[in-house]
C-alpha cells in the first residue's frame, strides 16, 4: 500500500472483525462509493452475499478454463527434460 499510503495518514476504515484474541479485521473499500450502473448492482449482490456467509462465483480471469494462469501451458523451448 506504499503507493496509495504513507505513513502517518489518516484514512477512514470500518471494523469488520474483532477476534477473541485481540486482532482487529479492518476495510477501507467497505467505505467507498459502489461504481454506477450493472458494475455497482454485481458489487452490491457480492457484498450482501459476503455479509451473509455465502461464497459467489465470479469469472475467472487465466486459470484453467480460460488459459494462462500459472504459465503451465508456455512453451519451454529446447530445456532438457527434468529427472
């Protein structure tokens, strides 16, 4: 979070979870605006489903169905083979 954050910035964050041993689950996204149109409504279902306990399924981006993922599939060239 370098990038976006310094330290000693203040931000405004929600407590999401704290745990019997103290930890404290905390968000920042659970506070910005939903994006406009179908992209809020999706974020919004996932939300509530999360808030619910229950998992959604979301397009897998590479991975096994939609091609490159772990890099698997690349072609290693005129390597020898492993023993």
């Amino acid at each position: 979070m370098e990038d976006v954050l310094k330290e000693g910035d203040e931000v405004e964050v929600k407590v999401l979870e704290v745990s019997r041993d103290g930890k404290i689950r905390l968000s920042r996204r659970a506070l910005l605006p939903l994006p406009e149109g179908p992209a809020g409504e999706e974020a919004k279902r996932r939300m509530e489903a999360a808030h619910n306990g229950e998992r959604t399924e979301r397009p897998r981006e590479g991975g096994r169905d939609g091609g490159g993922g772990r890099g698997g599939d690349r072609d290693r060239g005129d390597r020898r083979p492993r023993r």
